[in-house]
C-alpha cells in the first residue's frame, strides 16, 4: 500500500496526467485508479485502523458539503461533491494508515519535497523563458504557475512555503559525506525562490510566519518578534507585491469586501451555509479566506467541523513538542532508557517540522481559499500518522478524544466567526 500512496503523491503534486500536450492522451485515470488499488492492498493488509477524530469529523465534513448542496435547492449537486471528495476522504485515510513508522513518514515528507522541488524548477524554467516544459506560461505575465490544482501561483507558493520546514528536517544529520544535507539545501534554496517567484504576499508572510514560530519556540516571543518586523520591513523593500502591502491597495481591497460579503451570506443562513460552491454563484469573486469560504457555504456548523479537524491536527503537533517530564522523574519511569531517549528526541524534531508546515498552512489560508483542496488533507493523514505513531511508544502522550469536546469546537466556532467578523470591519475602516 505505502509504494502506491507514495505513487498517488507524485500523480496529485507533479501531475503528469494534466499536461497539456497529454491531454486525451492516457487511457485511464491514473491518478483514481493507483488510489483504488491503494484501497485494495489496505484491505488485504490486515493493518489495524490509525484511531483519530480526524477520521469521523473528514466524513462528517463530507456529507455536510452534500447536504449543504442539497438543501439550497440542488439536490443533485450532492452526487458531484461525493464523487469529487471522496476519494480525498479516502487518500486522507490511506495515507494515515500506509505511514505506520517514522522512515515511511520521512520517506512521504521527502517525496512531497521532492514533488515540489519539481513544481520550483518549472516555474523557474517559466521565469526564464515565458514558458515550462509543461506549455503553460506566465499567470499575469510574471508570476509562475502550474497545472492542475496548481494554476494559481498562491496555491502553488502554499505547496512550496509547506516544504520548506520538511526540506531542513531532511538536511540534518549529513550522511552520503555531507551531500546528504547539500542536496536538501539546494531543495531549500529552490522551494524559496519558486516562493519568491509566485510573487504571492500570503505565502511570502506564511513564511515569515514559519520562521517566526521556529524562533519563537528557540529564543521567545520578544526576539522572534524583533526579527520578523526586520524581516517585514525588508521584504517590503524588495521588488515584489510586499510593496503594495497595504489595506488600501486595490487588490487587498477586493478580497477586503469578497471577506465582507461572504460574511453576509453567513448572516443570511447561519447554519449550513448558502451551499458548497455558492460563493461564486453569489459574488464575482471566490473568498479569498479559507476561513471565511467554510463559513459562508456551509454555516456554523460546517465551520465547526473544519476547525475541529484542523484544530486536532495543531493541538496532537503541540502536545508532542511541548510534553516535558515531570519535576524529580527520570527517562525511566516514563519507561525510556538511553536509545528510548534518543527515538522521542527525533520523533519530537518530526513533529516541529510538521508544526511548523501546518503554521504556514494557516497563515496562506487566510488569504486563499483552499478549504477543499486535497494538498492539506493529504498532510493532514501524515500529521496524524505521526501522532499514532508516536503514542504506540509513548504511553504518556494523551489519546485525543472527540466524544470529551463536543461543546469545545463549536465555542471554538462561535469565537472566530465573530473574530472575522471583527477583523473585516477594521479592514474597512481602515481603507
């Protein structure tokens, strides 16, 4: 199963089958047909199923964008978006169950890198020529793109902003005499200029964000804050977008009033919404805000969900970072001796890194609207492939539990519907 779901990664980021120069060419749907025979060796593998809330809430989530289609007046809109997310349901689920130990982990964040490092050099060949080897060119004349899911370069520069943490957990350790940590530093290097080259300001501060977490966690608050204004103010002066980062600008004004409007439909149907995929039936444009995009077409409750699924993904990364031992006991008593020691150091170095992608996920979602998109679903079944993982070895670490917060997520909710709301009004004085 793990060779296919590894398979399925490449088939969902590089996209071979979208080319242009492809097109009609490929007589079956490659990309579908690898996740079902994925779904086979699973079946026949025996394996016992990864427990986390992830797995119920993802349905949930899916039946709630059926059922918000269905009783906005299509009722056969619900057969589109299950033919359509189902199977990123099932990829979630797969690949949470085919990375069952720390190498296959590895081994998925270093197929992700390398995808994306694929992605960079396209845009980088597009750059310097007006073209990739794709046939696809330049999106507003200069800023790079790809196919498939990826032909708007902020969803391209999310993909890249998420590997850069991966790409330096990768490095570490030298190996192959120190070509090990030059290949994944040339990666590096590649996957921030592609950022560089989406010109795209969400996932630019998703980086800033990234780097500010990291020294944050190493040298406080007031050091990470110092260094993240330095770096505000320098890349303001670069030649970018960053320039025109201000409320006023013409295009943060237009997302500024897409947010207002998405939050009218929220105030017109509260509970699920105008419908998954309204939003552009409503308004000429998409939402700009993952957040708000949930919000508007699926109401409350459906925003609830979504923030339950991504909130346990956060709250597992944290507690496998944070956890300390108690004052006075040893390794020991915690059932680790010297090698066990070790193991929960790298596993924890793991679980930063996953952290530290799912923090520049937020950050570029609250300016794009990637609800839906497979890209975070699929790291989603990672995240929480590792926090299985590494509670099979660690007792101590908690058992998360949907059943004990069933009132915490739709406060949870309730707090940021109104947050948004909030910010959207300052915006708009503001301009």
């Amino acid at each position: 199963m793990f060779p296919l779901m590894m398979l399925y990664l490449v088939l969902v980021l590089i996209r071979p089958q979208d080319y242009p120069a492809l097109a009609g060419s490929i007589p079956v749907p490659v990309q579908q047909l690898t996740l079902v025979l994925a779904a086979i060796a699973w079946l026949f593998s025996g394996r016992r199923v990864v427990s986390a809330p992830q797995n119920l809430l993802l349905l949930v989530f899916l039946l709630l964008m059926m059922v918000s289609i269905a009783i906005n007046g299509w009722l056969g809109g619900a057969i589109p978006i299950l033919r359509d997310y189902a199977p990123v349901v099932l990829a979630y689920f797969l690949l949470a169950n085919a990375c069952f130990d720390r190498r296959r982990i590895v081994v998925a964040m270093a197929v992700t890198c390398l995808c994306a490092t694929v992605l960079s050099l396209h845009g980088i060949e597009q750059s310097a020529t007006g073209l990739g080897w794709t046939g696809i060119g330049l999106s507003e004349g200069t800023r790079i793109q790809y196919v498939g899911i990826f032909n708007d370069p902020n969803d391209l520069g999310m993909l890249f902003v998420m590997c850069v943490p991966m790409a330096i957990y990768l490095s570490r350790g030298g190996g192959w005499m120190g070509l090990r940590w030059l290949l994944w530093m040339v990666v590096t290097g590649v996957l921030v200029y592609g950022i560089y080259l989406t010109d795209s300001r969400g996932t630019i501060l998703a980086l800033l964000a990234i780097f500010g977490v990291y020294v944050w966690m190493k040298r406080g608050i007031f050091v990470a804050g110092t260094l993240g204004l330095i770096a505000l103010v320098a890349l303001k002066a670069m030649p970018s977008r960053m320039q025109e980062l201000e409320v006023g600008e013409e295009s943060a004004m237009d997302r500024v009033y897409s947010w207002y409007e998405g939050l009218q439909m929220f105030q017109q149907k509260p509970i699920l919404g105008v419908g998954k995929g309204a939003y552009t039936d409503i308004y000429q444009l998409t939402a700009h805000n993952s957040f708000i995009l949930v919000l508007a077409e699926m109401g409350i409750v459906g925003f609830a969900v979504w923030l339950a699924f991504m909130g346990y993904c956060f709250w597992m990364m944290i507690k496998a970072v944070t956890w300390r031992p108690d004052p006075g006991k040893g390794p020991e008593e915690y059932g680790l001796d010297a090698a066990g020691v070790r193991e929960w150091g790298e596993d924890r170095r793991v679980a930063v890194t996953l952290l530290l992608a799912l923090c520049g996920f937020i950050v570029s979602a609250f300016f794009l609207s990637r609800t839906y998109v497979v890209t975070i679903y699929l790291f989603a079944g990672i995240v929480v492939a590792h926090y299985a993982c590494m509670q099979g070895r660690y007792r101590f670490l908690p058992e998360f539990k949907l059943s004990k917060h069933l009132l915490l997520w739709p406060a949870v909710a309730a707090v940021g519907a109104v947050a948004l709301y909030l910010v959207v009004r300052v915006l708009l004085l503001l301009s």
